[in-house]
C-alpha cells in the first residue's frame, strides 16, 4: 500500500510539474494569439513527460533515448502543422520551435530533473517575452519588406522605382518583374529602417502612375 502511495505521488507530481510548465510557456502563446496556445502546450509538456515515465515503467531506463528520439519525431508532426508560407514570408517557426522545446522540458519533468526543466522554462520565456521587445528595435533600425508595383509600362518604369528606393535610403533587391497587355509588375525586397519605409510607402500611395501596390 505505502508502494502504492509513493508511486502515486511520484508519477503525479512529475506530471503536474509538467502541466504547470506547459501552462506558463502556453499562457505566453495564448497572449500573443498564436496557433498553438495554452492547451497545446499543456498537453504537448505532459504527454512527453507520460511517455518519458511509460519507458521507465516497461523496463527501459537504459534505452530511454529511443523512446526521446521517437518523442521529437512525433512533435515535429504537430511542430510542421503550425508552420505557414503566406506571399511574403514564413509564420509559425517560433510556435513550432517552442513546442519543441516544452516536449523537452516535458521530458525532463518525466525523468524527474525538476530543477533543470524550471531553469529551462525561465529561459524560454526571457526568450519568448524580453527578447521581443530587443527583436522590435531592431526591425525599426532594419526592416525587409516585399513590394510589388504594378503600372503601365515604360521603358524606364521599374528604373524610376528602383532609384525612389535609394532616395529614401532603402536597399533593394529586384526579384521577378512581369510585363502583360501594357502593364508591368515589379517585385522588391526592400531593406532599410521602419521610418523610412513608411516615408517611401507615402509617396508611393500618391503616385498617380500606379495600379496596384502592395507592402
């Protein structure tokens, strides 16, 4: 009986210690509205930590790197069904990544590294939750962005937009231009502070010479 109530306080307090990272790291995803949020988190950090512990139950304490292994196998699944390629650029890598990282904490909590596994929660959340605010300042100092311009077709058309990019003391890098009928599209990925983006992006809305602008 006393077996019993020590395994049953054991097994348990791992898998609350994981449900209560899960929550702090999944709250944080929950806040930021992301596709994985706080009951992903909690079932992704528990559900390591259960299989973490189920190995340890069937005898396999020394070949619990199998088990981790097909652990991260499993979660990049779920870590590739959050990630999505829009026009312009790719979102989701950061949930992705983070569900990653808790399945590991999860797993330390299985194994009963309690003391590693809360060190790596403060890390990620200094990660998820202070480094954003460095992460904004940067992008205001240096910021890409795709452009794409569609006018009526000049010889020198794309020439003129090129050298506005420079005017506002923007880089950028010509990607695939398209001419049909008596249109012509260009694309830019422009580089350069968020001031000066949002100058250029004025001027280009009071262009009467184009169609279509995107940003």
């Amino acid at each position: 009986m006393h077996e019993m109530e020590g395994w049953f306080s054991t097994e348990i307090g791992r898998m609350l210690v994981a449900l209560f990272i899960g929550a702090v790291i999944g709250a944080e995803r929950e806040y930021r509205s992301k596709s994985a949020g706080l009951r992903t988190m909690i079932l992704v950090c528990t559900g390591a930590c259960i299989f973490t512990m189920a190995s340890q139950a069937m005898g396999a304490p020394n070949n619990i790197d199998r088990i981790a292994a097909n652990i991260i196998t499993g979660i990049g699944f779920i870590g590739a069904g959050v990630i999505f390629k829009d026009e312009n650029r790719v979102t989701g890598i950061t949930t992705a990544t983070t569900i990653w990282i808790v399945a590991a904490l999860g797993m330390l909590a299985g194994i009963g590294k309690f003391e590693t596994a809360f060190i790596g929660t403060g890390i990620i959340l200094i990660v998820l939750i202070v480094l954003v605010y460095l992460q904004d300042i940067i992008e205001k100092v240096n910021q890409l962005r795709n452009y794409r311009i569609v006018c009526q077709y000049q010889e020198e058309t794309l020439k003129k937009y090129e050298h506005l990019f420079k005017q506002h003391h923007l880089k950028p890098l010509r990607g695939r231009q398209s001419k049909k009928g008596g249109t012509i599209t260009g694309h830019w990925l422009v580089q350069g502070s968020t001031q000066n983006h949002e100058q250029l992006i004025q001027e280009l809305l009071v262009d009467k010479d184009i169609l279509e602008f995107d940003f």
